[in-house]
C-alpha cells in the first residue's frame, strides 16, 4: 500500500443500502447510499465534496459486497474485502454493545484505520461470471431438493404443482450446467485449468469448475495452507492448561461452497483412488477415525489443485507417491 497516508472508508453493505463511514481528522461522516451504480456515483460525489480523493475502503466479504468493491477498486481506491468473523472479533475485543447499521459501518472504518487489512483485487472478468454460475446452479439444486422433499408427503391436489416445478427446475440446471462448460470451453485461461484438475483422481465435473472459480491460477492465496484456511479446512484444536484436552475439529471459519463440493471427492478418494491409499492407510494406521481422513484428504485436494495451477502441470502419481 502507498506510504501516502489515505482516508479510511467503512462500508456496511446490506442488500438495497450501504451505511458509510468516513474517517476525518477529527471526526466521523455517516451516510447511507443504495446499493446500485447511482448509489456508487453518489459516494463518490460525497467523497468529492469532503475533499477526499482517494480512500482505503474496507467492507465484509458477502454476496452484496462485491458489485461496491469491484466500483471503487477500478477508479483506483484500495479497498479491502476481510471475514466477518474478523469484524466480529474486532467488535467483541473492542466491547461494542450496540449494532446498528450506521455503528457497524464505524466500527469497520475504525478496524480499516488500526488494522490495514490487505489490498483486495477483484478476479478477472471470467472468473467473476464462472463463480455467478455456479452459485446459480447451487441455489437451483437447494431448490429442487427442497421441492423433492415435499413431494414425498405432498397432497395428491398439490403434486402435480410441484411435478411441474420439479420439471422446470430440471430444465434450469440443466441450462446452466450448459452454460458453464460453454463458458470454460470458450476460454482458454479456463479451458487450460480444467484440463490440468481433470488430471487429479476424485476431481470431476461438479469440483473442477468451484476450484477453478476460487483458486483461479494458484496464486491468489499464495500458499495451500491459505487457501484451505479460506475454505475453513484447518484443524481447530481445543486445549488448555493441562486439564482440558477437547476433540479438535475444523475452523469452518471460511467458505463453506469448497467444503460441500468437495466431501464427495475425498469419499472417492477415501475409498477407490489408489493415488491416495497410501496416505489414508498412514493415517488409519495412526488412530485417525473415517471422518477425521475424510477432511484430510479435502485439504489434500485443495493443496495438490494449487500446486497443480501454481506449476501448470498435471498431477503426476509418482511424484506425488514420492
């Protein structure tokens, strides 16, 4: 980050609104904007009329942050996208008692200011449009579970309403799914990484696509033990003084996209993979129960595809054996 001291912006960001916070000299200016591209002018403008050209912004990583981050970040702001477990760690330390919109907004400014979390860089265009994808589809098969549940119990006057959805929402999916392979095929940067985690044994098409998507070329962690920590894949474990000895279990403080998609690619890795048997028979032999190696081979997984885009080359069993 420039040694040019910036102003720190906080962003609360809701689905129609965003609370601001504007960090002055000796003050702070609250306003509220929409969230939508008239919303985004308008904050510059505000910005503008306090004599602020350029900001540090800081906001959570949600669904609604996004479309606000990438707009400041392409007219050259730094901004700054972090967990919200780390805000509400920050708001807990600080003994924050009230939550409102306005004071979150505040409190995120304020962390922005002590903390200078890292500089954020929107994905690639593709990338961006691979992941809306993709959690289309996601939403789409929740939808279509949902309704095959209810048809199971349904009254007789209402199955047929929900064979009809049931029907549309197959055809939906399988839209989409269409979609996404077009638009890995039409890219070579895309094509080039699916082509390279078709080599890893248990990865296929439903975990190629979310891998591509977050990982993008294996630089965007810098390291396995990032990305998998950003999945929520690290082992938490509960000790303390020599009296408490509690089970460990995973952070999950982090996506949980990654781990739902990849559970079944470590269950086939578990049980029919021969690339791996030598590392679930270590870790049986070790005491580690079923669901323990299960997790093991998830973060494996996701070291081995960042290795893999990292290095542009294709699994290798040998190699990885050695």
């Amino acid at each position: 980050m420039d040694s040019v001291m910036i102003t720190s912006l906080g962003l609360d960001v809701a689905k129609a609104k965003i609370d601001c916070a504007l960090l002055l000299k000796n003050k702070v200016k609250s306003k509220v904007f929409a969230n939508n591209p008239e919303g985004f002018n308008n904050l510059l403008a505000w910005l503008a009329k306090h004599g602020v050209s350029r900001v540090h912004a800081c906001c959570e990583a949600t669904t609604y942050s996004e479309a606000i981050a990438v707009f400041l970040h392409e007219r050259g702001h730094v901004v700054s996208v972090v967990n919200p477990a780390r805000i509400s760690a920050y708001a807990q330390a600080h003994l924050s008692r009230a939550k409102t919109d306005a004071l979150d907004a505040r409190l995120i400014a304020r962390f922005c200011e002590r903390e200078c979390p890292d500089p954020w860089a929107p994905p690639p265009a593709e990338e961006r449009l691979l992941l809306a994808l993709l959690r289309d589809l996601q939403n789409l098969q929740a939808m279509q579970q949902a309704e095959s549940y209810r048809l199971a119990t349904a009254h007789a006057l209402v199955r047929e309403r929900i064979e009809r959805h049931l029907a549309f929402l197959a055809h939906e999916i399988g839209q989409v799914k269409k979609a996404i392979a077009q638009h890995i095929d039409q890219n070579d940067n895309l094509r080039g990484r699916r082509d390279l985690l078709d080599s890893v044994p248990g990865l296929g098409e439903n975990t190629i696509p979310w891998l591509i998507a977050y990982l993008s070329d294996g630089g965007r962690f810098g390291g396995a033990k990032r990305a998998a920590a950003f999945f929520g894949l690290c082992p938490k474990p509960h000790q303390s003084g020599t009296s408490v000895r509690g089970k460990a279990h995973i952070a999950k403080t982090g996506h949980a996209d990654m781990r739902h998609v990849l559970f079944m690619p470590a269950m086939v890795a578990y049980s029919r993979c021969k690339a791996f048997a030598p590392f679930v028979q270590r870790l049986k032999a070790s005491g580690k129960p079923p669901k323990v190696i299960i997790v093991a081979l998830m973060r494996k997984l996701v070291a081995i595809a960042q290795a893999i885009l990292k290095s542009g080359k294709p699994f290798d069993t040998g190699l990885h054996n050695a």
